[in-house]
C-alpha cells in the first residue's frame, strides 16, 4: 500500500508536464485547512512579519508543583528556572516561503537536580511555487524535551483543520522524549475551479529513559494521502481526501502494527475575508477502516466514522480557533487502536498596544478499540490548559506571565496513575532583536 502511495505521488509530480495549467490571470485557489493539516494562526494579524531574521534570549523563573509524576507518588514542588535563546528566520518572494526556528532551553529545577535538561527544538518548512498553479512544499519539526510543558500544541489548545491522526492526549509529563514530524506535500490546480494534490509524512516518538515511563512505548508512522478540490463560489471548496496510515509500536518482546484507511469528504468556507480579518469554517466527515495485530496475535478490525470540524478567526487585534476531532488510533505511546475525540480552543487579544493576554484549552478522550492486546487500560482523558499575560516594555523587550495545568486519567499506564495533575506558573522576560531581509 506504501510503495502504491509513493509511486502515485511521483506520478503526481510529473503531472505539469502534460497538464493544462489555468491562465496566469485567474486567482490561484486556497487550500483549504482539511487538506494543509497545519494549525490555525495563533497570532493577532497585526503581529504577522514577513522578511525578517530574529535573534533573542529568554529568562524566566517560576514555579511547579508534582515535578516526579511518574517516579513517586509523593508530590514534589520545585522552583524552575531557564535561559532559552531563539533564532528565527522568513523569507517570502513570488515563487518561495522559507521559515526557519530554533529554540533551544537550558532548563534547571531547585529541588530535583536530577531533571535538569537542554530542550532542542527545531522547525522548518520551505514552499516552492513551481508553476503559478503547483506548488511543492515541504516541512519539519524536531523536539527534544524532558517536560510537557516545553512546547506542547495539545497544552495550548492549537487548533488544526486536520482530522486528527496519532494519538495526542497521553503524555508523560517529566520525561525525555523526542518527537519528530516531517510532511512533503505537493498541490495542482489543473482548472480554473479544481485543485488536486498529495501528501507523504513520517512522525516518529521516542523514550531514550524507558525506565522513566512504564506503560507506555515507542512508536512511529508512516503515511499518505491525496485529495481532490472543487471550488463551489469564490468562497466555498467542496472535496475528498483519501488518507493511508502505518503505526508501528515497538513493545519489550515484540512489535504491533496498526493500519489506517480514512475516506472523508470535506467542505471549507471562507465566511469572511477582508482587511478586518480572516474567518475560516471546515467540516469533514466520513469512514475509517482501522486494524492491528502483533506478531502471533488475533488480527483487531473495524470500520468506524471519522469526522472533525473548525472554525477560526484572524483579526488585527483579536485571535481564535476552535476545533473538535473523532477517529480511530494508535502510537502516542500506546499499544492498540483507541477511539479518540478530541477538543480544542485557543483565543488572543491585544487588549492595549502594549498588551496582550492568551488562553488556551484541550480535552481528549480516549476509549480502547483492541481490549484484547492491553486490557488493563480501558481508556482514559486528558484536561489541559493555559492562560498568559504579555506586555511589551520597549522596541526590544517583553515581559510575560503564564500558568498552565494538565489533568491525565489513565489507570493503566504506570507513569501516570501515581500523579495524574501538574501545575506550572511562569515568569519570563524576552530580548528579541529584528532585521529585515530581502529588501
């Protein structure tokens, strides 16, 4: 199925060759959020650059309490301190978008030494306009982490208008783990109202401490998918996706492999689209065909409706998404396939030009599909969120304030049962410069 996906996206490439590209005069169409898989915006509009590079540091100081959720279950409060450099780049011209981030942090905590960490993360994502109606793009993002709270989109509420995939609402929340994502994506528009395209992804989750998390594994997938786009009106596209997945979970003595087949229309409208803001709406909904089996093992199979829907807001001074996702899983550390539905909000508002404050919440819920291959997990949820307060002091300098919380209720997963909460309050100050590029 794999070799069938990748041939057919080579094939896919080759397509300008013989295709009838539209007349360079008419508007190119707009992917719609189904088909990018990408997060809503999560900055107000007046805050979106272009053309720049950005070098800063971050200190900041606070506050956390149950740090060894998963090594005791005695609750620990530990002080936290951490320096974290940034470097940031874009570069957008006619036929390219280039974007670049790095953000390492040196993190240390007063009470437990012992999880003191260097985080890595590293994201990148270049587009190619190859013709005024193709367009190739490619992106990656790489995280080292020993803390949930590092860089977690689940824990800010990040909104996508995806069906979700992998598992997302487990997390072992103070131990080292490394997740790396990776997608290739290329998109056609072969008449002046039809758009098609395909997409190949890699994402990988790895414990390199296996000691630190009992009860959960690594994993990784691998996938394609193409879609067809039809716009309706100017503002409204009609389509179909057709998505294949591979999970492997890699067990102490053995290795379980998920397949998933998902056959989900779509429809994307553009409610509002003017120099006042942006307002996106999607609806996706159809049929999953999900399996699993470990070597030896009974073959797990079911078919299973599949739906997710959004809707999300881009102004100059006020931001949010919503979202709600259900399907079929697995990865995220478990073995087996889950039911997972999924819910999602974020919102930011520029409440004075030198202020902002942001919040962001998720909830997950998960319900065990193969009983048979983990039994003493039945399902469980995740309860997360965070709220900050931000104030510019000067053209370089920026203070903030957040606290976040995350709730987990798993009673079969080790790491997690002994200390399900967290909390975390957090103040920081940014020295960031900016120069333009390119112009």
């Amino acid at each position: 199925m794999l070799k069938r996906i990748c041939l057919g996206l080579t094939f896919l490439a080759g397509v300008p060759l013989w295709a009838q590209s539209p007349p360079a005069t008419e508007t190119p169409m707009e992917l719609p959020p189904p088909v990018t898989g990408q997060a809503y915006p999560s900055q107000v509009g007046s805050e979106v650059h272009h053309n720049y590079v950005k070098l800063g540091v971050s200190g900041s100081g606070g506050y956390a309490d149950n740090v060894l959720v998963g090594f005791t279950n005695n609750e620990k409060h530990s002080g936290i301190f951490s320096v974290a450099p940034t470097v940031s780049y874009n570069k957008d011209t006619v036929r390219t978008r280039a974007e670049f981030d790095y953000n390492p942090a040196f993190t240390f905590y007063t009470q437990v030494s012992q999880l003191n960490e260097f985080d890595q993360n590293v994201s990148g994502s270049l587009q190619y306009r190859i013709t005024p109606h193709f367009v190739f793009r490619m992106q990656d993002s790489f995280v080292r982490s020993s803390t949930v709270f590092s860089s977690s989109p689940f824990l800010s509420g990040s909104v996508s208008g995806a069906l979700p995939t992998l598992l997302d609402g487990v997390a072992a929340q103070f131990a080292d783990r490394i997740t790396n994502t990776a997608t290739v994506d290329l998109g056609l528009q072969v008449s002046e109202h039809t758009l098609i395209g395909g997409e190949g992804s890699f994402a990988q989750l790895d414990y390199p401490k296996k000691v630190e998390v009992p009860g959960l594994d690594n994993s990784n997938s691998v996938g394609g998918s193409g879609f067809y786009s039809h716009r309706v009106t100017e503002h409204q596209y009609l389509g179909f996706i057709y998505q294949y997945l591979q999970i492997l979970t890699y067990l102490p003595n053995s290795e379980g492999e998920a397949a998933l087949n998902t056959y989900t229309p779509f429809y994307s409208f553009y409610l509002l689209k003017t120099r006042q803001g942006n307002l996106t709406a999607s609806l996706q909904g159809g049929l999953e065909h999900s399996s699993f089996i470990i070597r030896n093992g009974p073959l797990v199979a079911e078919w299973t409706p599949a739906a997710t829907a959004s809707l999300g807001w881009q102004g100059p001074i006020t931001n949010f998404a919503v979202g709600y996702g259900r399907s079929v899983s697995g990865g995220g550390g478990l073995n087996g396939l889950y039911g997972q539905s999924t819910y999602n909000g974020m919102a930011q508002w520029r409440i004075a030009r030198d202020w902002e404050t942001s919040v962001g919440a998720s909830y997950s819920d998960l319900r065990n599909d193969s009983p048979q291959y983990n039994p003493q997990l039945s399902g469980g949820h995740t309860l997360s969120g965070s709220a900050g307060l931000s104030r510019s002091l000067g053209r370089y300098t920026s203070l903030n304030v957040s606290y976040s919380r995350i709730h987990q209720t798993y009673p079969g997963v080790s790491t997690i049962v002994l200390n399900p909460d967290s909390d975390r309050i957090v103040a920081s100050v940014t020295y960031q410069l900016t120069r333009p590029v390119g112009r």
